[in-house]
C-alpha cells in the first residue's frame, strides 16, 4: 500500500519559498527576525548568537571547527537551513575559501533586540475600559480557544456532531478541505488518507497547515503573503489574554484578525468607542518551532495491558478520533471508553493510518497518571499494533520480466552473472533454467541477450 | 574521579540559573567595571530568552554577607515588553540588584582582614539547587536546568565544606555547573564544581569580549552540548581544605568514618565524634587504629 504522508511543514519553509526580495523586508522587522531564529534548528541558533556581534565573514572552515565530529550531520543541516533563509548569505575568496557572514539587517535589528528589548506596534488597552465588559480570564481565554478550534475542525472533517457552524465562509472551508476531502459524486465527503492523519497530527501541526493555507490562498484574495506572514508572526509576540487595541491596524489586518477569530486564535470585543481583540494561546503557539517535538498540553488517553482505552474528555472531537481506530463501546459524562480490536485497526489501516501514528498519537496524548510511567502505553498493545499492520505487508510486490527457454546453459549463467551486475536479480532457476529479473533491468538484458545471439 | 553522566535531552528548552558575584570588595579593585560587566550579562540573558520562547533564567545575585533572588523570567511579576531603551529584563533585574546590594552593605559586621574578601557562593548554589527540585518536582515535563557561576571573588576556604556538598547533590541531580571567572588566579572550587558536574569552566583573557564568551561557550542548551567542541579542563585543583583551620592542604589526616579532612592529629573527630587511636610518624604506612565513639 503506497504510504502518503502530509509533512506537517514549518511555516518557515513558506517563509523560506519567498522570493529574496520579499525575505529581506521582512527582516527589517525585528519581531520576524526574532520568530525565525525561534524556528531554527539548535545549532543554527548557537551559530546566529555566535556570529552576531562578528562584523568580518566567516571562513566555513574555523565553523566547522566548533563542532564535534559526530556533530558534522547537524552542522550541514543548520547551516543549509541559514543559507536557504538567506541569513548566512556566503562569499567566495581565492584565498581563504568559502566563508559566511550574517545578514546585516537580520544582525542589527537582534543586536537592537538584544540590548534594548522589543516594543510591540500596539498598546495594551487601559483595564478601566477593558473592565466594563466581562473580563476574560486565562482560563476562560484558553477554553474559548479550544471550543472554537474544535468547532472548526469538526466542521472541516465535515462531521455531524458539529453542534455549531462557524462563521467561516464556504470557500474558504473548502480551501481548508482541499487535500483533505474527497467528494465523489452523490456520495457524502469522506476523509482522504491524508486527512486522516491530519486529524492525529498534535494542535501546533495542525494549526501550522491551516496557517499554510490561508496564507498560499492570500494571493487569490489580493492580499500580498509577505504582509500576511509578517503580520502573522508579529502576532505571535502578543501577550496571551491581555488586550490590544484594533487602531493602529489595516483594513487588511482586521479582515485577517476576523478569519482568525474563528479559528480561535484571537477573541474580539467591542466598547463603546473602540474595539480590541485579545490573543489566545492559539497564537503565542504560532513562534514555537516545530522542532519542539513535544507537545507540552494535558494528555486524556489511558491505554491498558488488555486492549482498552479510556479517554477522559468531554470533547466530540477526541470522540471522532478515537473512533478512527478504536471500537468506541461507552460514551459517559466525562469518560470515553473503547476497545482497540484487530477490526478497528484494519479499518485505519484501510484508510491509510499507519501504525506509528496510531502509537504517537497514543503516547503524545498519555493522560499524566500514566504519562511518566515507562513506557506510557503498554508494550504489549505496541507490538501487537504493529504485528496486525505488518499482516497486511505480508506480500511485498517487485514489478519484474520473467526469462524462461534459454538455448544453452552457457547462456544462462552469462545471463545471471550479468543480471547480478546490475543488481537486478531477483529469482533463478538453474535446474530448469528460469531467470526473474527486475524491470529497470529488463532493457539491458534484451541487448545483453541480442548481443550473445549475434 | 570521574565527570558525571548527563540526561539525554530531546529538545533544546533550558532552564539557566545564574549565580551573579556581587561582592562589593571584589568589583572595587576589579579592573573591568561592574557597570560594564552587567550589560554584557544582561545582553547575554537576554539572547537566551530569544532562543526559545520556553527558556526560563533566574538570576541569584552573591553578596558578601546574603544571597538572594534578583530575577525569574517565569513569575508573573516580571514585565511583558520594555521600555524601548532598556528591556524588561534590564528593568527589573537592575531595581532588584540595586535593592539587594543596599541591604548586603547592612549586613556588613566588620571590614574583612587581609585581601581575601570572598562572597557567599555556598549560599546562592544552595538556593540554585533548591530552586532546581522545586523544578523538578512540578511534572514530568520541565526545561532542562543548568548552573552558571559568574564570579571573581577568591574562594573562602570556610565555605569548602558546604560548596563541596552542594556540588554532590548537583551531580547527583544531573545538573551541570558552568564557570566563568573573571578574577585573577584560578578558582579551584569551581574548577572542581565543573569536573565533578561534567559543566564548563572558563576564564576569559579579554574581559571586554565577554559576551562574545558567553554566547559562545555557555549559551548553547544541553542537548546540542554533545555535538559543540567546549573548553575542557585542564590541571584541576583538587585540593582540599581541612575542617578545623581551613587551610589549603595537601596531606593531612582523614576520619576513616566521615572522611573529614584535619591538617594536625587531633584525639577526636569533630564532625562525627570518633575517637582516634596514637598518631603514628610519617615515615611509617601503617593506618591509624580509629575506635568507635564511646571506647576510651
């Protein structure tokens, strides 16, 4: 079965996509200058930090000299990364070789960071306005968030538990589902495979591909995607739950901050003369890079040694997901319970789950009384998950050419040795001298074959 | 001995925990100003809060008579955005440190005799480590703690009891002690505190390029630790200091039940009581016969 996987892709990838003119504006902007170094990975980050104040360039020698040997795999990486961000822009002398230096833009606004702090476009708003509506707490901020994210989600995988709509339009809903939904005709929408595994991906995943979208649809909307991003990250730098005033924005920023609303990353209120949004944690999850592999929210999920799972939430959409592999058997106020079973998980796996997702999803969602046990889920259900998925991969298929009716033996072994050159050989027979060889080898055997005739 | 095995961690959230040498006789004599100094530190703690939005860094500041607490990025008390000119971090730690040295110098008794004026390191490691299980006991998902002492003041043999046992417990917790010192002669407890920790100890030549040391040498997160070419000690000092004169010495006598350290024969240990037997000359290598406490 082919295996289709949706890279939950950094934003930073988008970023990078950015023609180099755009990436140099952004950077003059110091709130994106922070959030990119945010997403590097480790390394890159040291070297950033190490070169900042560092005004000459750089010979990539003396860099590699700061790293251990078994240290090189990640240097390359870090320092790929850099160059395709254009934060290491490289110059080449005769002399010395190839050598770095960081972007000067990049450099002054983190030295300026450093020293003397950042100040955010837009004020706070003064409480005793604030005051006059019902104040949102943190905890309240954070469960409007949820609600609204789940809404929405339930609402994508076109669910009929949503209880209610959101007020995204239709077309833009559809570029979300796009990917993720197939419609045949006269058939409700199902989940493609990559759907399903949107739907195990963890919160700050699944947030960046919607991110992704919106922002690859700005351009069909008019609205130019470097503004977008840098808005976006600008965002992200907010303080969860305190609230800002809606002044100083674009036409554009408000349409934005509206479409963002509904997803649940901001809350807007209005006063009497003036109006604020107020960022949820949604948002301040936007600059937390996607290298921070674990997910730091409560878990739900506990997995026992006999194949049953309870998951205490009260959300529908835990519900949805769970069913995707789990025999759902009782559904109570606050606890799900359910079965894995062989049946359930052929379900999945017919859908294009893969059995590590299954199993990080299980132990990325542990619920904390058995999270810090070793190892959070069981071992038993583990192997046994991955036992029923490998049953399905018993016959692994290889597209080949079979040769039978060779003239004389000498002809045959010629055949073999030359096929086991090439690597392609797949399955002989001396005795009844039969050859099975694989297709990518089938050309250059007929001209071995035509050449030994001649 | 041995330098202490290190967790391994997955990602690169740090918790650093900075022992800041306030010692008012020590930054008066120094030939790099204090004002100088603190804007590369704060340059520097500053960098390290860019790096992840997660990192977490509590400064506790060494005085010569108290320690205590001059900032912690995770309390709800400290300021969101800056000033424009200073940062937040600036703001607050610079008002807490100019509250903590007015009440150091109440503290102080009497003038210190001699030149060595040491500050209260054991006292701030100590706080560190207890800050440390605070963290370690919150849940199972917590930043990766480590220790950076920046000091100068020479060490004050008296505390050599006390700091060797903070050290112990931090390499029982698996938590790193990095030095930077930036006196004159080399410190040989935090020499010790780093090999004993499996942390770095540097003494940087240019005092003016400190920050460029720091982020160099002690920004970088655990887990990217493993793969960076870092300053290794060379030539630690281990000696020791004995129990009842702190002294530095290199021979001495030992309790064979509390191996406290004596530079002279004494008839009983002070720590544990032991009674010890007749002393025997030093040409001979017999060991010493130590009786339980209540035989004669």
């Amino acid at each position: 079965m082919p295996q289709v996987k949706i890279i939950a892709r950094n934003f930073m990838d988008m970023v990078a996509a950015l023609p180099a003119m755009k990436l140099d504006q952004l950077y003059q902007n110091a709130f994106i200058c922070e959030a990119i170094l945010r997403s590097l990975p480790p390394l890159a980050k040291k070297y950033v930090i190490q070169m900042l104040y560092i005004e000459e360039a750089v010979t990539t020698k003396s860099i590699e000299e700061w790293v251990l040997p078994d240290g090189l795999s990640k240097h390359k990486v870090a320092i790929d990364r850099l160059l395709q961000l254009r934060i290491f822009s490289e110059a080449f002398d005769r002399s010395s070789g190839t050598s770095y230096r960081l972007n000067p833009t990049f450099q002054s606004n983190l030295q300026k960071h450093i020293t003397c702090g950042g100040v955010l476009p837009r004020e706070p708003m003064p409480s005793s306005i604030t005051a006059r509506l019902p104040s949102l707490e943190d905890l309240a901020v954070f469960a409007f968030a949820l609600e609204q994210w789940e809404c929405f989600l339930l609402q994508l995988i076109n669910s009929t538990q949503a209880e209610k709509m959101t007020n995204i339009s239709p077309s833009m809903m559809r570029i979300f589902q796009r990917g993720l939904l197939t419609q045949r005709d006269k058939e409700p929408p199902r989940l493609t495979e990559s759907g399903f595994q949107f739907l195990l991906m963890d919160t700050n995943a699944q947030l960046w591909y919607i991110i992704r979208e919106y922002i690859s649809n700005s351009e069909e909307r008019d609205v130019d995607s470097a503004d977008l991003i840098s808005f976006l990250l600008e965002l992200s730098f907010h303080a969860t739950g305190e609230a800002y005033n809606m002044n100083t924005l674009t036409e554009v920023q408000r349409n934005t901050l509206k479409d963002l609303a509904d997803l649940g990353l901001v809350k807007l209120q209005q006063g009497r003369k003036e109006s604020w949004f107020i960022p949820t944690k949604l948002t301040t999850n936007l600059s937390v890079s996607l290298t921070d592999s674990s997910s730091r929210k409560e878990g739900f999920v506990v997995v026992e040694t006999n194949f049953r799972i309870y998951a205490y939430s009260t959300s529908k959409l835990h519900c949805e997901i769970l069913r995707l592999f789990s025999r759902i058997e009782y559904q109570l106020p606050n606890l799900i319970v359910g079965a894995i079973t062989k049946e359930s998980l052929y379900n999945a796996f017919d859908n294009g789950i893969t059995a590590d997702q299954i199993i990080s999803f299980l132990q990325q969602n542990a619920h904390p009384r058995v999270a810090e046990r070793v190892p959070s889920v069981p071992e038993n259900v583990t192997d046994q998950i991955r036992l029923w998925e490998s049953d399905l991969n018993r016959v692994e298929m290889t597209p080949a050419h079979f040769y039978d009716e060779f003239p004389t033996r000498d002809v045959f072994e010629a055949a073999c040795d030359f096929a086991r050159e090439y690597g392609g050989l797949l399955w002989e027979d001396s005795k009844k001298m039969r050859l099975v060889v694989k297709t990518d080898v089938h050309m250059h055997m007929r001209e071995h074959l035509r050449r030994q005739r001649q | 001995m041995a330098s202490a095995p290190s967790k391994l961690y997955a990602d690169d959230v740090s918790l650093l925990v900075v022992l800041l040498d306030a010692n008012p006789f020590f930054w008066s004599a120094s030939s790099l100003p204090f004002s100088k100094f603190i804007s590369h530190v704060i340059s520097f703690l500053n960098s390290v809060l860019l790096l992840n939005q997660l990192n977490q860094i509590v400064v506790i500041a060494t005085g010569h008579n108290c320690c205590d607490y001059v900032y912690d990025s995770s309390s709800p008390a400290s300021r969101s955005a800056g000033t424009g000119k200073l940062s937040a971090l600036s703001v607050d730690l610079l008002e807490k440190l100019e509250e903590f040295v007015c009440r150091d110098e109440k503290l102080l008794k009497k003038e210190p005799e001699g030149s060595i004026a040491s500050s209260l390191l054991s006292g701030s490691l100590s706080m560190a480590l207890c800050y440390i299980q605070r963290v370690f006991r919150s849940g199972p998902r917590h930043p990766h703690p480590r220790i950076l002492c920046l000091h100068g003041s020479q060490d004050g043999p008296e505390q050599y009891v006390a700091i060797m046992n903070a050290i112990f417990s931090a390499q029982r917790s698996m938590v790193p002690i990095d030095s930077c010192f930036i006196g004159a002669q080399n410190s040989a407890f935090l020499q010790q505190a780093s090999y004993i920790t499996g942390g770095v100890y540097l003494k940087p030549q240019l005092l003016e390029g400190t920050f460029q040391y720091l982020s160099t040498v002690f920004g970088t997160d655990l887990h990217s630790r493993g793969f960076l070419q870092l300053p290794k000690s060379v030539g630690v000092d281990f000696r020791a200091s004995c129990f009842c004169h702190k002294k530095t010495i290199d021979m001495g006598y030992i309790c064979s039940v509390c191996l406290s350290i004596f530079c002279k024969h004494h008839k009983k240990c002070s720590t544990c009581g032991s009674v010890f037997g007749q002393p025997h000359s030093e040409a001979a290598s017999e060991p010493n016969k130590k009786r339980k406490a209540g035989d004669t």
